[in-house]
C-alpha cells in the first residue's frame, strides 16, 4: 500500500481546468488532501510539472462562490492527474480539507490509486 504523508477525503464534485488564464478543461475532482488533489480527466497533453489553477464552484453561507487553486502536475496515469497545491484562495485557512469538506459528507480515508506516481 502506498503511504501518503496526508489523508485524501473522497470528493466528488466538477472542476474546471485553467491554463495561462484559458480554460481547456472541464473534469472532475475525486480526492483532495492539505497538499495534493486526484482530478479525474482524460486530457493527457499535460506535461508533468505543467502548473493550472482549479475552479470549483462551494457555497459559503448560501453563497456560491468559484474558488482557484493554483496547482502543478506531478503525475498523470489512464484516470487523470495528481496535482500538488501551490497556493490556496485566501480564505480557505491552512487546510484545503477543511474547505472541501462542505461538498462530501464522506469519512476521511486513505486515496489507494491505481496509477503509478
């Protein structure tokens, strides 16, 4: 089993993909931690180390607001891409999870993937 240094909450929520301010994407999120998320996509052109920023759309106190997370590609598999996150919108706080948790009403659990890192 492959031990990741944060656990990953199962999400699953739409995602659009954004590079140099174009959007070429749209996908689906399927797990996310303090540092990385698994975003599920059959769009392979991406390069690792290729830095996108991540839409969603949450709902903050009855509002829905779109949220960017500014990420790089740090590897790609048949399923999609796992990205690191390099910047959070400021008002998510220290931890990703905490935000994304709105959307999943899962227990925390341990991402077992199928791609090769």
């Amino acid at each position: 089993m492959e031990q990741r240094p944060c656990y990953r909450l199962p999400v699953e929520t739409d995602v659009w993909l954004y590079q140099d301010g174009s959007i070429f994407a749209k996908a689906s999120l399927a797990n996310v931690s303090r540092d990385g998320m698994f975003i599920r996509t059959n769009v392979m052109l991406l390069p690792i180390n290729s830095q996108l920023d991540v839409v969603m759309e949450i709902n903050e106190g009855g509002e829905t607001k779109r949220v960017s997370f500014f990420v790089t590609v740090i590897h790609r598999c048949l399923d999609g891409i796992g990205v690191k996150i390099e910047k959070t919108p400021n008002f998510a706080g220290p931890s990703v999870v905490a935000l994304l948790a709105q959307i999943s009403t899962k227990s925390y659990l341990e991402h077992e993937s199928n791609c090769a890192a």
